[in-house]
C-alpha cells in the first residue's frame, strides 16, 4: 500500500509517495524547479494564481507516478499540506474568481485592526484565541470593501489546500484547524463565530462544509483521476495548514513539543494543552491537527515573513556567482556576531510578531573598510534566529517549556551556521529528521485512512539525521550578538 502526499507552497508545489509499512519515501517531485513566482501588483501585496498550483502539482503528480511504477490503484489515500492564511474564492461552477491573496499579503491588516476593536479584545482573544489581524476573513473583508461585483459573486471561499481537495473531487470542504487559521472558529461555542460573520457581513454560506481533519473528506473524480493518472475513487483522507502539518511530520502531537520550519518564512509552532493566547497577538493560536471540542490541542505559532527570502535575496545580489553551500562556507569564516554587522530581517510584509507592523530590512554596523559579504551573509543567517529567539521569548511567556526544537533536514536547517546559531542563542538541542510536509501529509493520510492505529505507529521510522547540541563556550557571543540584535530592533520600532 502507498501513500500520497502534497504540499501547496508558496515556492512550489511537492509530491511524496510513501509506502505505508516501511514509511519509506519511494519518489518525491517538486515544481517549478526556480521558485513559484508571486504576484505583488503593490507594495505589501502578495499573490498567485491558484490555477498555478494545479499545474505544478499536476506535473509532480505524473513524474512520482512515473519515477516509482506504482500501481494507481495501490495508492490507498491522499493527504494534502498548504501555505497557510490564502483566501481563494469560487462561483456556483467552482470557477476561481481572482488570484489568491496568500499569506504574506499586508493589505488587509486595517481589516482585521478594525474588526479586533469593534468585537473587543475579550471576545476576540477569548474566543478566537488571536486578533483577526491579517488572516483569512480580513482578506476576504478587503475583497468585500474593494471589488463588490467580485464579491457578489463569491460561492465559496476556500484556503490553498481545500482548493486543491476541490480540484480532486468536485467537492468544497473545510477543516475546523482550517477555520481557525482563517480566524472564522469560536473556541468557545465550537462553532463558526457569529460574531465575526455579522461583523464583516459574510453569508454563513460562503463557508464550506466541514470535515474532519482525519478521515474521508471527498474522493478523486473522474475527470481529476484521467488527469492526473490517479485511481477514480482513492480518498482524501487527512489535510491541514503547513505549518500543523509540519509538526505532525515531526511527530509534534502533545503539550511541550516543539517544532521548527525555515523556508521562505520561518516558524517555530508549539503544541498547549489548554486555551492561552498572548495579549498581544504577536503569536498566534490554533486547532491543531489532533484537536477536537473533547480533547484541546492548540498550536502556537510564531511566523517570521523574512526567512529564505532573506537568504534568496542575499544571494542574487550579493552571491550571484555562488549557490548556498558556497554562501555558508564564505560566511563560516566570519566569527560569531559577523563583526558587528546586524540584520533585522523583515521586508516580506507585515510581521505579526511586530504587531502587524510593516517594516523594511535593516542592515545596520557596515564598515567599508572591515566587512565584506561574507559578513553579510552571516548577519542575515543570524538576524533570521534572533528574530527566532525574539519570538520563542515571548512563547516562554506564555507558559511554552522549550526544551528542544525539532526540525526537518531542510531549507535552512542545511546550513551549519543557522543551526548551530540556534541551538546556541536557544540554549537547546535541535534535532533534525529525514522528512519533510508532502511526506508528512502522506503519513497523515494513513492515519486519516486507518492504516496505522495512532501518530507512534505512522511516525515509527522517522529517522533522526542529526542532534546539534549548544556549545557553552559560544554562549556569551551568542548573548552579545543578540543582546546587540535586539537594541537595534528596538531603535527601529
């Protein structure tokens, strides 16, 4: 039996195929090859073309059919991972009517500001455990004020990985981890809120109906199954946002457990056994994979915009001539703290963790005479962790025990300065795995199918690459570097 898994990037769309005993990835395909390209007609604005992921995921899917030779028929389910926080909206004939407004989108931030002072930060902490700030019903709110016509013809409104279940099946379906990272779930009534509905004036009926994160949401159509050379009829059976999805590749199931991802942003997400929130809604709160109205299971997460796309950045104008294994290697040659040079990393968008501020990279301590560009590259690997540790402060506010981190063997995990810097100025081990989202959704899927009887059994052969354990002797550097760090966000803010 195999195992179909997809993640909806915003860089790319991959493909995991897992055989389900072994849990062994037997093919994996992404595309684009480059980095999925993201439309920003304005400053602040962020989209694309969700007809784009379709495609690529249509290329992935026929190259993994390809590489294994597996039978379609022995693929016993699908589990789909995406970008978090897009809004896609569809008419009666499930035509999408715009491009998707994607996660790193600022415009709606007044939106959701307005609608946080209107409901009351008792009602919106308390029940939506965060402000409406910048997520999926304040982009909707922005499409409602500014393109009416567009709006009236809304049938639906989805996030990137319903729309993918749709394009499957023919069937509209969401999640309550789907709603709540939407900001349309009340905790405390279980139920879509009311209030947040009448406040923007959504009709209930946009909302799809719900599914269950586990379990069979909708199966491959006909049409979808010709397309793609999938069986007619195999189940999806397991979806959630990336970065819960994430950490259920990880293993990430309980109260204490922490994970890490760094790719174009960054996020370090951790699982609370009761409802908390921060006051301040620099980090938010939601359904986890495994919650239900029975048994609390939330997620905190801390997203920082200016991750990989710092890194990206970096090289194409400092380090065209070189690839990223290069970049590390030049900038391991700086020492810690890159001479003084420092970085706050934000340029992607408004930063929740600002408070929805939007605010330019900054790079600050260059002389022309001592610093080169392996300071810089090193400075932007470490601004991206103090900008980490900032948000992981914060957590610990809030009640989270950090006592290690876990992390795919990917992205910027692969670079030895980010995680030894990590590890150093978190004071914790980081322990890397063999894994990534599509094959995580692949794992989620068998559980959403009832191939294995519990999270222990599908993640029983996740292999652990490597455990980078802090260095003592670094540890004041690595306190002076962010001590420095933090003065010059600060001055800045």
């Amino acid at each position: 039996m195999y195992l179909l898994g997809y993640d909806i990037g915003s860089s790319s769309v991959k493909a995991s195929l897992v055989e389900a005993a072994s849990g062994r990835c037997v093919a994996q395909a992404f595309y684009p090859g480059d980095e999925a390209p993201i439309i920003a007609v304005k400053p602040g604005w962020a989209e694309q073309d969700p007809e784009s992921w379709w495609q690529y995921l249509t290329l992935a899917t026929r190259d993994v059919m390809e590489q294994s030779h597996v039978d379609k028929n022995d693929i016993k389910a699908i589990g789909i991972s995406w970008q978090m926080h897009g809004l896609v909206c569809v008419d009666k004939d499930l035509n999408v009517l715009r491009h998707s407004i994607i996660w790193c989108d600022s415009r709606a931030v007044p939106y959701g500001n307005a609608a946080f002072n209107a409901l009351g930060e008792e009602y919106c902490l308390s029940h939506l455990l965060n402000s409406p700030g910048n997520f999926t019903a304040a982009k909707l709110a922005w499409v409602k004020e500014n393109e009416p016509e567009l709006y009236n013809r809304i049938y639906k409104i989805m996030l990137p990985g319903d729309y993918i279940a749709m394009k499957l099946s023919g069937e509209c379906g969401v999640t309550i981890e789907g709603l709540s990272e939407g900001m349309f779930w009340d905790f405390k009534n279980n139920c879509v809120s009311r209030e947040l509905m009448e406040h923007f004036g959504f009709d209930e009926s946009f909302i799809p109906e719900i599914v269950p994160t586990f379990g069979v949401q909708c199966r491959v159509n006909a049409a979808a199954a010709a397309h793609l050379g999938l069986a007619e009829g195999t189940p999806v059976t397991y979806r959630a946002g990336d970065q819960p999805n994430n950490a259920l590749s990880l293993n990430v199931f309980n109260p204490g457990e922490i994970a890490s991802t760094a790719g174009t942003s960054g996020v370090v997400y951790g699982v609370l056994g009761e409802v908390n929130y921060d006051p301040k809604s620099r980090v938010n709160t939601f359904a986890h994979v495994n919650y239900t109205p029975e048994l609390t299971r939330l997620g905190v997460l801390l997203c920082i915009n200016g991750t990989g796309i710092l890194n990206s950045w970096m090289r194409r104008v400092c380090g065209i001539d070189l690839n990223y294994v290069q970049m590390n290697e030049l900038a391991s040659q700086v020492p810690i703290g890159s001479e003084g040079v420092t970085i706050l990393p934000f340029g992607n968008g408004a930063e929740r963790m600002l408070e929805n501020r939007s605010s330019a990279c900054n790079i600050s301590g260059v002389d022309f005479n001592q610093h080169g560009r392996g300071h810089l590259m090193r400075a932007a690997q470490e601004g991206i962790v103090f900008s980490f540790m900032h948000g992981i402060e914060i957590m610990k506010g809030m009640g989270m025990d950090v006592q290690r981190i876990r992390a795919g063997h990917a992205n910027m995990f692969l670079s030895p300065i980010f995680r030894e810097t990590l590890a150093g100025v978190a004071g914790v081990p980081i322990e890397l795995y063999n894994t990534d989202g599509a094959a995580g959704a692949a794992k989620g899927a068998g559980m959403g199918a009832d191939i294995y009887k519990d999270n222990d059994e599908a993640f029983g052969t996740l292999e652990k690459m490597a455990t980078i354990e802090p260095v003592a002797a670094h540890a004041e550097q690595y306190a002076e570097a962010y001590a420095r760090w933090t003065a010059r966000l600060d001055k800045e803010m």
